[in-house]
C-alpha cells in the first residue's frame, strides 16, 4: 500500500507529544494497533492562535497517514502522518500564563477518580469535599473510590464506609469501594466500568493507593499517577500528561514526574455552585447576595443542619 495525500483521513486521540511529534491512538484499528507520530498538517502551522500550542494532549484530531520515512521506534519503523484538523475540545485543563496565551495541558479530560484509603491514612471527609469542589469546578465528572477496605473489619466496614457511601452515593456520586490488594482485586469491575470511554485522571493524596488501581485495573500500565495538591499555586511549571489507552475503550491521563493534573482553583467560580446537593436551595435564601455563612433566613445552613 502505497500512502499518499490522498489516503483517506484517520480519527484519533492524541496520548502524547514528545520529540516534535504527536502520538496518534487510532482506537478503532483495534486492540494491536500502534499510533501514528504525527507532525502539524501546513492548515495548522497557520492562522491565529489561542493557545500556546495549537494541539494538545487529548485532542481528537484527523490524521492522514503517509509513507513512513523510516525512523525508527525500537527497531520498528513507525507509522507517519499529519494532524490535518482539531476537533472541537469538551473541555481543557491548563493554565493561563500572564500575557501570553493559556497553555492547555490536557484537553477532553472528563472525569477524576478521587481516591481516598479508608486506612493508613484515615479517610479525610474534609479533604474528600475539597476535592470533589475541584471536580465540580472544573465540570469534571467524580467517581469516588474508597480503597484499601481489605485494612478494615466487617464492623468498621458497616459502620463507618458504608454509611459514608451511601450520602455520596444520594448526592449523585458513583461511589466504588476497592482493595488493590493482589488477591482480593476487589471492584475491579466496578472501577473498570466507570472508567470506559473517559478520559481519566486518578486524584487523592500521596499513598492512598491510585498506583496500586490503576495496576488493578490494566496490569501492565505500570505508571506513576499524579497527586493534585498545591492547586493552582503556580508552583508546577509543565505538565506533560500522556494517557494510557484501556483496553475497554478510554484512557487514562497521567503526569510523570509532575505533581498535578492542573485542575483550576475553586477560588476561580461561585463556590456554592459547586456542591450540587445544595444547588436547589441556592436561590431560597432571604438575602440575594447570602454567603451561606451566618446570614438570617439563609436556606443552605437550614437545608444542611
Ligand atoms: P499512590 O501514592 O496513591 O499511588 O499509592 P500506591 O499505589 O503507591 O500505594 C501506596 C501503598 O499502599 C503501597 O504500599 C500499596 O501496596 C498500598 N496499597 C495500595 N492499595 C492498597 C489496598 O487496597 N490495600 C492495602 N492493604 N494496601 C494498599
Ligand atoms: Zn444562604
């Protein structure tokens, strides 16, 4: 076969860029596929620019394939081809750069998965809410995970994660409680069918165990998930994130060596809007302009005593 301009165009998934070339996921050439490198087509080396690079990590984009130059990716000669368009973005985590254009980490990104262990270290709920408000303000779907229940007992489990489950669960968060403990694999399923045809990125402090899921989940994506913390301090300058394609349809987002996917500050949207159990009572308040806090009359304290 012989690859010319005029082979038809590819859809695809942009899982990462390095070295100058876009790596290209095609999913619907199937599970033994191999991605393009890919280079901009001439259409998108020109014209105004709103972001910093004109195509991201998570961008659906159209390739046409060419003959391969022959460069050579582990002995193999890779595929080739040109990003000829970007289509339209869902969403984009980046950052906004003084006076310049915003830098666009990752595009398309739709969901999180907040991990927290229920031991070793003790379930924070505070901090659970702190990161469901950075899902909720970056309008990214939550799934919740409790890990590591295999460290509880029968009552504990009862008594305390169970309980827990449920008021997310009423709230509208699919909650999934895991062991990546190699011989249980408990709510693989669960976890596997959540993840399916998002684009995800794994959340939750140091040590509660997202490494160990995402194991859980594909064994041999053995990579370093990120941790959002420092949010938005500016401390973090690139963010390289490269997902992993699931073998179910879907990817995983990762930052090697990074300590965040950039999840915008909370401070950056009404607050109140980003607990959705409180939404309708948002405008009961006796006072327009109530901060929720110790105004009389206010319908969000009342709803939540
Ligand atoms: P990460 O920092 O969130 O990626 O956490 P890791 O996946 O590196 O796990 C931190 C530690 O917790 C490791 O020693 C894991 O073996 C352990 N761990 C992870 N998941 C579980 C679990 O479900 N049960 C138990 N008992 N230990 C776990
Ligand atoms: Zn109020």
């Amino acid at each position: 076969m012989t690859l010319t301009h005029t082979s038809p165009l590819l859809e695809g998934t942009v899982m990462k860029s390095a070295g100058g070339f876009y790596h290209v996921d095609i999913p619907e050439e199937g599970p033994k596929r191999e991605p393009l490198l890919c280079t901009l087509g001439g259409r998108l080396k020109k014209g105004k620019r709103q972001f910093a690079q004109p195509v991201s990590v998570g961008d659906r984009v159209r390739v046409r394939e060419v003959e391969s130059s022959g460069a050579n990716r582990e002995g193999v000669a890779a595929r080739e081809g040109f990003i000829e368009e970007v289509l339209p973005r869902t969403s984009q985590l980046g950052r906004a750069r003084y006076n310049k254009t915003a830098q666009v980490t990752v595009a398309n990104l739709d969901q999180v998965v907040i991990v927290m262990a229920a031991r070793e270290p003790d379930l924070n709920t505070h901090r659970l809410d702190r990161f469901l408000v950075l899902a909720e303000a970056n309008d990214l779907r939550a799934v919740i995970c409790f890990n590591k229940i295999d460290l509880l007992k029968k009552k504990q489990l009862k008594k305390e994660i169970e309980p827990l489950a449920k008021t997310y669960e009423k709230i509208g968060y699919p909650v999934i409680l895991t062991s990546a403990e190699k011989e249980l694999d408990f709510g693989r399923k669960e976890l596997r069918r959540e993840l399916k045809n998002h684009i995800s990125a794994f959340i939750g402090s140091s040590g509660v165990g997202k490494s160990s899921l995402v194991m859980m989940i594909q064994p041999e994506l053995e990579l370093w998930v990120g941790e959002v913390m420092d949010i938005g301090k500016g401390r973090h300058t690139t963010t390289d994130v490269t997902l992993h394609p699931l073998d179910k349809g879907g990817y995983i987002a990762d930052t090697p060596g990074v300590k965040t996917i950039q999840l915008l500050e909370q401070s950056q949207l009404a607050l109140d809007q980003c607990f959705p159990e409180m939404r309708p009572f948002l405008g009961a308040c006796k006072f327009n302009d109530c901060t929720h806090r110790n105004e009389p009359g206010c319908a969000v304290v009342a709803a939540k005593e």
